[in-house]
C-alpha cells in the first residue's frame, strides 16, 4: 500500500516484484556512477589551464568511450531481458482466475470451480468502514491462495482496460477480444490494491483492484462458502 510522501516503490509482494525493484536499485546505481564520472570530467575540463599539444590525435580515449558505453549497455540489458521473461513466464499454475473489465468494474471467474464468479465495484464513501481506503475498497475482492502460482486470463468487455497491482508486479492490458496471460505468486498474505491503468472513459479512476492474499486452508474455506 503507497503512503503519502512515498519516494520509492511499493513493498514487493511477489518474486517478480522484487527483482523489479532490484533491478531498479541496480540500475539507478550504474546511472549514478555515471553521471559522477562525467560531472567529475566536465568540472576538470573547465577549471584546469593545461594544454595538450596533442588532442586532436586521441585514439586511446576514443576507444575508451567507444567501448565502455557499450559495456555498460550490456550490464544494463541483460538483466533486463532476464526479467522480461520472467514477468511472461507460466510455468506450472494452481489456479486460474479470468478477469474482465467493464465500463466501469471488474469481473473474476474462477475456472477451476464451479460457479465462482463475482463482479468487484468500487465501495462508495458512504459505505466504508473506518480503516477502509477510500476509491480502493471494493465489495468483492478477488481472493488467492498465497505460495502458490496463479494464472491470470484477462479480457475487456467494451474497451481496453489495464489490470495492475504494483505490489504483485503485474500490468496487463485488457483488450476486448483478446486473451492476455500472466502469472503470479503472492509471497505473503495480506491486500494489494491496484487501479485500472488504461483511460478507458469516464468513471476510468473508479474501477479499483483488490486483491486479497491468504493461505491455502483458508482459501478452499471460502470457495467451499462461495459455492453454497
């Protein structure tokens, strides 16, 4: 959950999530390291009164900052690619869950179970509870079995939607007519709250995720609850 005044990310929530904001740390530290190097070098060129007989005829340093940006590239873009796989990647799911978004609300099916399906409007103001955040509280949240890798197959309705959760580290665009697919392994229990990330009309900032992580005796009680 943000805070107000938050700088950095959200608490990571998932394993993908996690090397997301590592790889963010590693990046911001190369990026520093070079904007000292060059700060440093264009301070030096400014301030000293030497003249070198020689600086039109500079291979060596040429080479020098031919080569080691391309390293750097690499240092960069490996990882990268690393984690772009990852986020695509399903290996083995327990659960699959289908979303579909609507002007203005989101829909879950649980596929594996027999009539588990639910719609998840945004709680209006009136309705909250003292705790409860206002324009992220829903009146059904989407619930999963935390530890265990969940299939997500999301669609629109109408127009393109954006189903995302920073703490889960997942950002899926919902387009109508299309399946799009992800997987994630909530890591802790708890509720992550998310918003559809797409202008998609309107009521756009009114269609909030929630997503409620708890353990799996207690998530096969509620879809034992859910089907009476």
């Amino acid at each position: 959950m943000p805070n107000w005044g938050q700088v950095m990310f959200q608490d990571a929530a998932s394993s993908v999530m996690f090397q997301l904001i590592s790889f963010h740390d590693h990046a911001l530290l190369v990026l520093t390291l070079v904007l000292t190097v060059v700060g440093y070098a264009l301070v030096a060129l400014m301030l000293n009164k030497h003249v070198n007989r020689y600086i039109m005829e500079a291979q060596t340093i040429e080479t020098v900052w031919t080569i080691l940006p391309a390293l750097i590239l690499l240092v960069l873009a490996l990882p990268s690619l690393r984690i772009l796989y990852i986020t695509d990647e399903v290996s083995q799911p327990s659960i699959t869950v289908k979303t579909i978004g609507h002007q203005w609300y989101w829909s879950y099916e649980y596929t594996d179970f027999m009539n588990v399906e639910m719609d998840s409007y945004m709680l209006p103001t009136s309705d909250l509870l003292p705790g409860d955040y206002r324009l992220l509280e829903v009146d059904n949240r989407m619930v999963v079995p935390m530890q265990l890798e969940i299939r997500m197959l999301i669609t629109a309705a109408d127009v393109i939607h954006s189903w995302t959760v920073p703490a889960l580290g997942v950002k899926v665009d919902a387009v109508p007519g299309r399946l799009n697919q992800i997987g994630f392994t909530a890591t802790q229990p708890g509720i992550f709250y998310g918003q559809c990330s797409e202008i998609c009309g309107a009521n756009h900032s009114f269609m909030p995720i929630a997503v409620e992580s708890i353990n799996t005796k207690s998530f096969m009680k509620w879809v034992s609850n859910f089907t009476q």
